[in-house]
C-alpha cells in the first residue's frame, strides 16, 4: 500500500510559477512510475506529466516547456515545476502512483494503482 499526499498548491496569476510536491509512504518508492493528473471544473481528469522509476519523462502536449516533473528518491518525493501558467491551469492536481509503467499507457488515469487526494492549483488572469 502507498499512500500519496499532495502540497504546493495555491492561488498564482497568469504567468506565474507553483511546484508541486507528491510525498509517498512505503519503502519502494523508487520502484513506482509517478503521474500527475489534473481535473478542471466540469472536465474530465486529464494526464499532466509522468516520470518513470528510470527517470524518463512524459508531458501532454499543452505543458511541454513550461513544466518540469522530477523525482528525489532520497525523499519520496515527486515534483511538478509549473512555469509560465496560465488561467486554463486552473484544476485539482492529482499525484499518482504506477507499480508497472506501460510507455504507450502513460496518460491513461485507469493504469495507475494509487492516487492522491489532490491539490488545487487557481491561476488567474
């Protein structure tokens, strides 16, 4: 069992950075590929960034080179660096939690075994 706990989030204007954090319980941490996951009001959950146990990163289209996701192992801890963010950011950032990472099923939400309770991230213009 791991369990996720996301913080970082907050209220940032257009343009502004946040980093999230994604602490995990259990001694395997550096085993698990890591997700984050977002969901706008009345949207439904999409796939933000991943990186794997090897270290090897994927980003949706809308993020990539504005977004950083990183991992410390030492510590347990995932990160998400959000630069340059913009008002449709606005949404719970969810951390999670992959015991064995498929490549081609990276965004999908249904292939992650834990989950978080989410952060919420408000961007405004």
């Amino acid at each position: 069992q791991v369990q996720l706990v996301e913080s970082g989030g907050g209220l940032v204007q257009a343009g502004g950075s946040l980093r999230l954090s994604c602490a995990a319980s259990g001694r395997t941490f550096s085993r698990y590929a890591m997700g984050w996951f977002r969901r706008a009001p009345g949207k439904e959950r999409e796939f933000v960034a991943a990186i794997s146990s090897g270290g090897s990163t994927y980003y949706t289209d809308s993020v990539k080179g504005r977004f950083t996701v990183s991992r410390d192992n030492a510590k347990n801890t995932v990160y998400l660096q959000m630069n340059s963010l913009k008002p449709e950011g606005t949404a719970v950032y969810y951390c999670a939690a992959d015991t064995f990472l498929i490549h081609t099923r990276v965004v999908v939400p249904a292939e992650y075994d834990y989950w978080g309770q989410g952060t919420q991230v408000t961007v405004s213009s």
